[in-house]
C-alpha cells in the first residue's frame, strides 16, 4: 500500500505544466489512481488471499467468510464492489473493519487509504459504538445491540452559546472508556452532544472566510494587487467589485478571465467538472461549491467529505493568496510551499479529518499544485481552466 502512496507522491513533481505533453500527462494521471475494488484487493492480499484477483467470485466468497465468522450477515452485491468506480458508505466500511478484526489504528489506516473517507467521527453515535466494539474487540451480537438501540436524535444547527461541545473533548472522553456497558451510558447520558457536529470545522472554515472575504480581505486585496481579468467580452458584470460569496469563490478556483465565459448560470460548476477528463470522479464528488460554502457560513451542516474539501480549497487560497498580497509576487519558496501544506494539515487534524494524502485524487490536486514554484496559478490556470477549457471542448 505504501508503494502506491509513494507512487502518487512522486508523480506530484514529475508533471509539471511547462511539459509539452502536459495535458495528456495529467488525463494518464487520473487512470492510475486505484478505484475502491483496485484498493481493496491489496487489503485482501495483505489479509491472506492468494486467488486470482480477476475472480471477482473467489473474492467476494474470501470476504463473506470472514463475515460468517463473525456471525454476521453480508452485504448484498459485494460483487459491486469491484466494478467501475463504486465506493462503500461509512457504515459499511466499518462493519468490514469490524469483520476483519481490524484494530483501531488499522481501521483509520482503513478508511482513509482504502475507502478514502475519514477516520473515526466520535461526535457520531453509530461510530463511537464502532470504535469501542474494535477496540474492545467485542462480539458482533453486542455491537449489533448496541446500534440497534442507539438514541434518535434529531439534526440541528451549532449553538451560538458557550456549551457547544467539540469532537476533541469528547474523543477524549470516549478514549476513556474502558467497557461496553460504561459506553452505553456514555451515550445516554450525553445525546443533547450529538445533535450537531463540524464544531471546529465550521468555526475554522468561518475563520478563514473571514479573511478572506469583505472589502479589506484577502481576495479583494489580491484583486488590487494583481490584474483580475474580465469575463469574455469585455464585460466585466461587476466581478471585479461584487465580493459575494459566488465571485470569491470562482477567484479561488481560477474561473474567470477573458478567455472564460460565466462558468455555470445555475451557479455551480459541476457540468464544467464532469464535461472533461482531466480530473477523477472522486476528485469531482463533493468538489467544493458555492451552495456548501454558503451553507458552512450560515451554520448548516453538510457532509463530512463535502467540509473537508472545503476546508483544504479555502486554506490554500487563503496561506498562498496572504502570503503574494503581502510579499507583491505568486511564486513561492520550497519553504512557503512545504509551509502552506502544514497549515492544510494542521487545519485538517484541529477539525478532525486525516492529512492530506497522495493517493486520493482531491488531494493529489493540491500536492501537485504545492510542487510548482507559483501554486495558485499551477492549480487555478494550469489545472481548473484547463479543466474549463477541456470540457468546452466535448460539448
């Protein structure tokens, strides 16, 4: 698994955008990332199977056994599983950890090299009861109790007051945790705490729009400093006075200019993503958009893929964007870059999501950009407008 990570990795500086063949070297970038059935055929290797990986049969017969083992019933077209760009659900791929005998450490490991998704949520209370099943590496029919008879509980939005409670906190608590039975009550006594999540998320990600929007942030600063270029036509449609949330976020991604037209009139880009062939489907999945944004900001809660790639695309912008206002230039040092992945991780460990890794296509996106000498124009003019461009190109 290591060797694949270590392969991505390397390929972040070996494309590079001054390449004749760039295009082409970034369309052959996005078939080498392993889909789930790709991925999870090393997991079973490492775990004892020495089948023909072509026999999807043989495979799936190989995990349904460790399902009967445990006692529990499998999931139905596992088949699926191995096909075409199919992922699983959180809950699914806990139970597989689960059924594997996985440990805590090798669930994370799990779900975030495997499944792609982030590790273990404990401000959840499917995934508390998950947690301590693995790590007390309980019975099958105590868990399956234990989630049968969780709480209802329903959504609602962070309160404004100081008794919001963090996923740190109670992490911390869980870990505490020594039984299955203190658990229990752990949850019970305690559901008002899982009526809402995001808590350090969404204050980091209001944070940092903070300073990046408004007539003294970062962007309009970057608008001054720099030449924002028109719409084609010539027509400017006021973009480069309008600060709303819609016309700072397609300064963060690099859609304008006079060679791009009004990205999306449904105020979202996502045809423009799935037009070209320049970027993975996983990479495309929950790409940060407007609507998310906004809803971040007005305090609604989206979903945990969607929050962290909003807070990796706004941490970006807003280290590398700060750094050229103050410094007057985009290029950067090796120091500054390496700098400004930190920043991202750091961001993403506080919210409790797992750093960035080469091999999920999102992030690889950003790694690639934090290898060239001017991130913000490799990721916004080397690789979303290209992406724009491509896509006019299949309609």
């Amino acid at each position: 698994m290591e060797e694949y990570t270590d392969r991505m990795l390397a390929r972040c500086s070996e494309i590079t955008p001054y390449d004749d063949n760039y295009l082409e070297e970034l369309r052959c970038q996005m078939e080498r990332f392993r889909n789930f059935g790709e991925a999870l055929d090393i997991f079973l290797i490492e775990k004892g199977y020495t089948g023909s990986l072509d026999d999807v049969g043989s495979k799936t017969d190989f995990i349904k056994e460790r399902y009967r083992v445990r006692g529990v019933m499998p999931p139905r077209n596992m088949s699926k599983w191995f096909s075409g760009d199919i992922n699983i659900n959180k809950s699914t791929a806990l139970q597989l950890s689960f059924v594997f005998g996985l440990g805590v450490e090798e669930t994370e490991d799990f779900l975030r090299r495997i499944c792609l998704s982030r590790g273990f949520d404990l401000h959840d209370m499917e995934e508390i009861v998950y947690y301590m099943a693995i790590k007390m590496k309980t019975d099958y029919k105590t868990l399956q109790m234990m989630l049968e008879n969780l709480p209802d509980v329903d959504v609602q939005r962070i309160p404004d007051n100081d008794t919001v409670f963090y996923t740190g906190d109670i992490a911390g608590e869980v870990k505490n945790i020594s039984s299955m039975e203190e658990t229990v009550v752990y949850i019970s006594e305690n559901v008002e705490r899982f009526v809402y999540k995001h808590v350090t998320a969404t204050k980091m990600l209001k944070r940092m729009w903070l300073k990046i929007s408004g007539e003294n942030g970062i962007a309009a600063a970057e608008r001054r400093a720099f030449q924002v270029e028109l719409p084609e036509g010539g027509k400017s449609n006021g973009f480069e006075t309008s600060l709303s949330v819609w016309t700072i976020y397609l300064q963060m991604i690099g859609l304008y200019g006079p060679n791009v037209r009004k990205a999306a009139g449904g105020r979202n880009i996502r045809n423009i993503l799935t037009d070209s062939g320049l970027i993975h489907a996983f990479a495309v999945y929950c790409y940060p958009d407007r609507d998310g944004l906004e809803k971040v900001i007005n305090g609604v809660r989206i979903s945990d893929e969607r929050m962290r790639k909003l807070l990796i695309l706004l941490s970006f912008y807003e280290y590398l964007a700060g750094k050229a206002v103050a410094c007057g230039g985009r290029m950067v040092s090796g120091r500054d870059a390496e700098n400004c992945r930190l920043r991202i991780n750091d961001i993403l460990l506080s919210s409790g999501y797992q750093t960035l890794y080469a091999g999920n296509p999102y992030d690889w996106i950003f790694l690639f950009a934090l290898e060239n000498d001017d991130p913000l124009t490799t990721f916004r003019e080397d690789f979303m407008q290209e992406i724009y461009f491509d896509s006019q190109s299949q309609r």
